[in-house]
C-alpha cells in the first residue's frame, strides 16, 4: 500500500457501465479496482448504474466513495433509444454535480455509451481531462442484438460517429484487446494503450487441486444471458449430449434468454440455474466448478476468464477478442469457433472424457492468470503519472 506522501496527487472519478441491485452487493471486481486504485491515488469516486432505479451512495474508505445512478434498459431497440436519452441527460447532471462535490481532477470512463458519452458531455462542461477503457466492441452488441434492421444500422451509423467524438477528444484510451485497438486507433490520434485486466488474486485464490475421480463433473457459465454471449449456443451443445450422466451445467447471470435456460433445465437437459450473483459471490462458484465455459460471438478480454485462470479453473470459450493471448489451447484450456455448437459439443466431450486433461490444466492456469495481470496495479500507476 502507498503512503499518503506517495500516492500521486489527485481525484479521480470512475464512470463504470457495471450495474448493482445494491449497495450490498459490493464489494466486486469493479469495487476491488477501485479500492486498489485509492491505494494509489489521493481520492477515487466510483459512479455506476443501479437497475432497482435508486440513486444510492457509500464511502467505503476515507478516500472512496461510490454512487449508483438508476439504469433504463428494455429490450426493444425503440424504446432503448428513448431510454438512453433520459439515462444520458440524468447521468451527466449527476456526473457534473459528483465532479464538482469532489474537485475531481481526472475521469475514467468505461467504453462508449454508458461511460463514454456523459462523460464527454460533462468533460466539455467542466473543463476536464478524461480517458477511455475500452472493454468491447459495443457496435457488434447492437449488431448481434438488434439485427440488421433499419433503425438498428441507423443506431450503429450514430454510434461510429460518437466514437470518433468522443476518442479524439479523450487524452488516452486503454483496451484490453489488440484487436479493440487497431479498430480504435481510427478515430483518434490520442495514445491508444493495451492493458491487462483486472483480477483481485486475494478473492480469487488457487482452489484445491481437481479430483479426477467418478463424481459428476460440473460445467458453469457465468455472464449476461443475452446472444452475444453464446448462450443459446451452449444450450445447443448441451442439449446434444443431455444423455450423459457424467456432467452438470450450472448457469449464473440475467438476460433476456433466462427462459431458454429455464425451459432447457425443465426439457431433461442437465442444467441448473443458481441466479443472478452478486460479484462477490463468483469465487465461491468457481471453486465449486471444474470447467467454466465462455461461447461468445464478441469479445474484449472477459475478466471472468482471467479469475476462473486465477482460481485453477480450466476453461472452454470461443476464439474472439483477446481470448486466444491468454488461453493457449490444450493448456488453459480449449478454444472453439464461435457460433458452432457443434465444436463447443466437441470440446465439452473431450474433456468428460479425459478427467486427467481437466486436473493437467488446472495446475497451471493460475501461473498464466498471473503472468498476464498480476502487473496490473503497477501498470496503471505509471499510466496515470505519465498522463495526468
């Protein structure tokens, strides 16, 4: 931990898209960050989204403070429009008030849309420097979850305008993936710098080594169950193999597909679904799984790849975003094209039946969790010094 003379001089505020129910479902990965980050810095302010509808507020420490602000969200395109318009004039009313309370001097803000744009908005009104975190390709989501359709192009036309805007206006982007930016690199003559994830190690430690007795072996997904994270595809591939009795799937997230995973559960396909978890709750789940399996159609470097790595979970996930630099395939784990259940039925079978494999893997996932993140903090102290 720095001492007070040694941590670098300013405020900074995070703009996060993450989202919590409440206050008491903290501390998480986001949070965790941002303790470490206040370690480093003289005051951190952490704002994030609340889809309870609720403007709630915390001081986790004398120099952290967070606040939610209520999130719309629908699943129709025309009605998320409507909605992103009231969320971005209530967030940037909230953001410049925050910024203001706290004498911010320096806002980070996560991706385009949720992150990006009330800052920009309150950057220009307040006089201030800002940095983007790139963590996906949030055109392709629209792309993925909306179609092809008229308004949906129209959204992903106004949206590359609204990249540009606001990356060249940023003093440095960041992103957890090579091919985020190159992609980036387009639209701004600003620094553009890859960077590791995040992982807190001390929540995500090395679980016991895998038994590879007769037991069944037990399959976990966990993120948004929402098409560009493969779900359904997963669905797919379980359904394929419903006649083993040598495996499980536990699900865990919230999405727009939770009925595709409560009618295949109910329809004899071995799934269980354990909710929508609270972050600090992920460690316990990983712990208790063996396989974590992540089909993707679109990604930037999936945090909860890195913490199942941290924890000795192998794991199973499409070829996308930043995903092939840190599982190498065969020793962390297998990689599989997206969108081909088939393959990912394939890869599933071949470690049911190769236990050894899963327990070989295992031993070395957290060494390679570690050699990617384990800089992370120190990284991003030399970032901030050299920028701000």
């Amino acid at each position: 931990m720095q001492s007070e003379k040694e941590k670098l001089p300013f405020h900074l505020c995070i703009v996060s898209q993450w989202r919590f129910d409440d206050l008491d479902s903290i501390p998480g990965k986001p949070i965790s960050e941002a303790i470490r980050l206040a370690e480093t810095v003289k005051k951190v302010v952490f704002v994030c989204y609340n889809e309870e509808g609720k403007y709630l507020s915390k001081r986790l420490a004398p120099n952290l403070f967070v606040y939610t602000v209520p999130l719309l969200m629908s699943n129709s395109l025309v009605h998320t429009l409507k909605n992103m318009l009231t969320q971005f004039t209530s967030m940037t009313s909230f953001l410049c008030k925050i910024v203001e309370q706290h004498e911010i001097d320096f806002i980070r803000a996560e991706n385009i849309i949720l992150g990006g744009i009330p800052t920009y908005i309150c950057s220009k009104l307040s006089a201030l420097q800002y940095a983007i975190w790139l963590a996906g390709f949030e055109d392709r989501v629209i792309k993925i979850r909306y179609g092809d359709g008229i308004v949906s192009k129209i959204i992903q036309g106004l949206f590359t305008l609204l990249r540009k805007r606001i990356l060249s206006s940023s003093e440095f982007a960041v992103g957890v993936s090579a091919e985020l930016l190159e992609e980036s690199k387009m639209y701004t003559q600003s620094p553009v710098i890859l960077t590791p994830n995040f992982v807190d190690f001390e929540s995500f430690r090395q679980k016991d080594e895998y038994d590879a007795g007769q037991g069944l072996i037990r399959l976990v997904y966990i993120g948004r169950l929402e098409s560009e994270k493969g779900i359904d595809i997963l669905l797919e591939a379980v359904d394929m193999i419903k006649h083993r009795d040598d495996f499980i799937l536990h699900v865990v997230g919230w999405g727009s597909l939770l009925d595709n995973v409560l009618n295949a559960s109910k329809n004899g396909t071995p799934i269980e679904y354990l909710g929508k978890k609270p972050h600090k709750e992920i460690p316990r789940v990983l712990f208790t799984s063996d396989i974590l399996i992540l089909p993707s159609l679109t990604e930037g470097m999936p945090a909860v790849i890195l913490e199942a790595l941290a924890t000795g979970t192998p794991v199973i996930a499409s070829s996308v975003g930043q995903i092939p630099s840190v599982i190498r395939h065969q020793k962390e784990g297998i990689l599989i094209q997206p969108n081909d259940a088939d393959q990912l039925r394939q890869a599933i079978e071949s470690l049911l039946d190769n236990r050894e494999m899963i327990r070989d893997m295992g031993r070395q996932t957290r060494k390679r969790a570690m050699d990617i993140s384990g800089k992370y903090m120190a990284f991003h102290r030399a970032l901030f010094k050299k920028f701000v």
